[in-house]
C-alpha cells in the first residue's frame, strides 16, 4: 500500500464512479471549505500494483499548540471489509500525519447499517456495518459510537424519501398529516419561488440562529456548487392578497356551515342525533373562530406588505441522481402557516418530474419511541414517506496521543 497525493481532477474522477460517493467527498466541497478557513489535500491510496483503490478529500487546519485536526467528511472512499487493509492504512497514515504535526484525523463513512420506518423498527439491514465497526475498531480507529442525536460532525441518522412513481402516487403515499399541512399552506397562499439571484444574505437570515455555521460558509457553498449548476435556493412567500382571498372564502363557507347546524339543533330532522348535532356544531363554532382570526392577521398583512412576504428558505444541493435538503429555516411568526411542508413538496414535484430518483432530507434522531425535543423534526420528515437511514458513524485516528489528550481535557474545560 502506498498513499500519494492526487489533483483535484484525478480525485473528482475516482469518486463519481464509487459506490460511497457523495457530494462532501468532491473537489467542489473542497472549494467551499478553503473559503472558511480549512485547507485541502486530495489523498490516494494504491495498492503494491499501483492500482488506485481509495481517495479521500481531507480537510485539515490548526487547532492546539501548532497541531492540526484533519477531517474526512463522510470517510475515505474505498472498501472497508479487510481488516489487514484496514490496519495497514492506519499505521501508515499516523506515521504520514505524525510527521506533518497532525493531532487526530476523523472520518465519519457513508456506511449504512440500516433502514427503519417511521417507528424506528428496522426493514432493512447491512449484514456487515457491525463487523466492519470491530474491524475499525480493532486497526487503532477509535469509535464515537452509535449515538441517537447529533453528537457527532454529520448526522449519523437521515431521512430519504424515494421517487420512483409518479408525482400523483408519491402525495398519495405522504402522511395524512401532511398532506393537510400542505393543504393549508396552499390556502393561505404560499408560493414556493426559486431564487434566480443567488440572494444568500436574506436566506442566512432563516438559518443564522440554527447552527454555529457563519453567512460565508453558505455563501461559499453557492458560489461553488452554482457553478455546476448544482445548488438551488427556495423561498416560501405569502401572496397576501391572495391570502385575504382565501381567508375570507374559508370564514364564508365556515359561516355557512356554522347557520346550517344551528338550524339543525333549532329545528332537528327525525330520529336525529341532537347529540351529535351538537358536537358538529361546537367543531364548526370553533372552525368559525379560526378563520375569523385568519382573516383579520390575513387584513392586517397585506396592508403592511402588499407585495407579499417571504417566510421560509432551503438550500437544495444536486448531486448524482439526487437532491440533498443542506439546510432549511422558516420565520417563527408564521410557522403554523406551515411553509416547509409545501416548500419540501413544490421540490419533490420539481426533481420527481426532472429524473431525480431521491430526497435526502438530512438530519433526524434515532429516538422513534420516547417524546424529545426533535420529535417534530422527524415527524415533518419523515412524513414525507421517507425512510430513516442510520450510518456507522463517527472515527477519531489518534495521531499524537499524548497531545489529543491535553487538547480534549482543555477543551472539556471550556
């Protein structure tokens, strides 16, 4: 074995043909991250023939007393079920890294274990995610192990919704719940509107308080990835007259409804069940009470913004043959109006209709059973008849022991 070094293009060729391939593991990914301040080198691995059976984009900056941290996002792109390839790999990239003052690298491989339905039970399973967990274990790479939430640098749980039916079929296989939720975003009348200008500033503003990621980091991801044509931001926008619209429509007919039944209970057809009369009533008083509200913050809104209002954002990433949600955010005031349903669904007619064979909706928890507080998260997501997809998770190679040490003991400190 033998580790060299490749150019962007070699290693941009490597990957698109591996079967671990993702858009983390790409010569545009390593662009962007320059840009916040990481360095980048294209690493290969080749066997005794010379024959190249491994790359990996390697982030890397200082971090402790002059020592560097390196990354791997989403691992090395190469098989990892020999155990005597795995050690060897080890022992020759701490001796490498080691003289280079490297403290630890970390990897995080795009490895399945399995696949669960929205009850968290499993459907499907890798036979050989466990023993390739011991296998890396055992060669000196130290496992985080199998957390539920997000402990780790990148989500070790995702939600992935499949197209491979038609755009009729696929809302017909959503949740109840959110095919409702849609709904009532549509009524209010939300517009999902892609951004032609590459306006990453008011995009940032719905995702600055989610993550410790800065406007730059975004902005660099755009810059990059456009150029491929490969990055799409969305909005979701309130078209206030149309809202005044349909709020008044929706108080009418509640209206309607609302007299219908209080004529039922004063004058009640034979043999009817006043009692249930009464419940529809009380359902309808309420019904009545909600769109009255609607209506009046509808009247209000499209007085102060008559050109209508944007409340949500994502950032889409295209890669291979499928779309991959990096991040979205919504603006709290109208999160009942329910703009991320409808911004998630506008984008699954759009990719469904181009070709596109899947959703990766990112980051969930693995926690199916018990209340938390992502259990929103999930249940928006995975509403999307996603599956959730667990991955082998994190691995930190310990370069300079002693350091790594002192680094983590001053870091829990602080």
């Amino acid at each position: 074995m033998k580790i060299i070094t490749l150019q962007p293009e070699q290693f941009d060729l490597f990957a698109k043909n591996h079967r671990y391939r993702n858009y983390y593991q790409t010569s545009t990914y390593g662009k962007a991250m320059e840009q916040i301040g990481y360095n980048t080198h294209f690493l290969g691995i080749q066997d005794d023939f010379g024959n190249l059976i491994g790359a990996g984009l390697v982030l890397y900056q200082d971090v402790f007393m002059g020592h560097k941290y390196a990354y791997v996002p989403r691992g090395f792109l190469m098989n990892y079920d020999d155990p005597t390839f795995l050690t060897e790999l080890a022992e020759k990239l701490k001796k490498l890294l080691g003289k280079q003052g490297f403290l630890y690298l970390k990897l995080d491989p795009y490895i399945p274990c399995t696949i669960r339905d929205n009850k968290g039970h499993i459907i499907n399973s890798n036979p050989g995610s466990s023993e390739i967990i011991t296998m890396m274990k055992q060669a000196g790479f130290q496992h985080h192990g199998l957390n539920k939430f997000f402990e780790s640098e990148k989500a070790r749980w995702e939600a992935i919704t499949t197209f491979n039916m038609p755009t009729k079929e696929i809302y017909r296989k959503l949740d109840k719940t959110t095919r409702n939720k849609i709904n009532k975003a549509i009524k209010t009348g939300i517009e999902i509107i892609k951004d032609e200008t590459g306006d990453v500033v008011t995009f940032y503003e719905f995702v600055k308080n989610k993550h410790n990621r800065e406007l730059k980091y975004y902005q660099a991801l755009y810059k990059y990835f456009k150029e491929n044509e490969a990055i799409d931001i969305y909005y979701a926008r309130i078209n206030t007259e149309k809202f005044v619209i349909n709020s008044k429509n929706n108080y009418e007919k509640a209206l309607e409804e609302n007299d219908r039944l209080n004529h039922l209970i004063q004058q009640p057809p034979p043999k009817a069940d006043i009692s249930k009369i009464i419940n529809k009533k009380m359902e309808s008083d309420k019904l009545v009470n909600e769109f009255k509200k609607d209506l009046i913050f509808a009247t209000d809104l499209l007085k102060r913004y008559p050109n209508g209002i944007t409340i949500s954002g994502a950032i889409i990433i295209k890669y291979d043959n499928a779309i991959f949600l990096l991040i979205e955010g919504f603006n709290p005031t109208y999160k009942d109006k329910n703009p991320n349903y409808l911004l998630k669904w506008k984008i699954i007619e759009e990719y469904n209709e181009k070709g596109y064979k899947y959703f990766n909706l990112n980051a969930i928890t693995g926690e199916f059973q018990q209340k938390h507080k992502y259990s929103g998260l999930n249940e928006m997501k995975m509403g999307f008849n996603a599956v959730a997809t667990e991955y082998i998770g994190e691995f930190d190679l310990i370069i300079n022991p002693i350091v790594y040490n002192l680094y983590k003991s001053v870091n829990k400190k602080k």
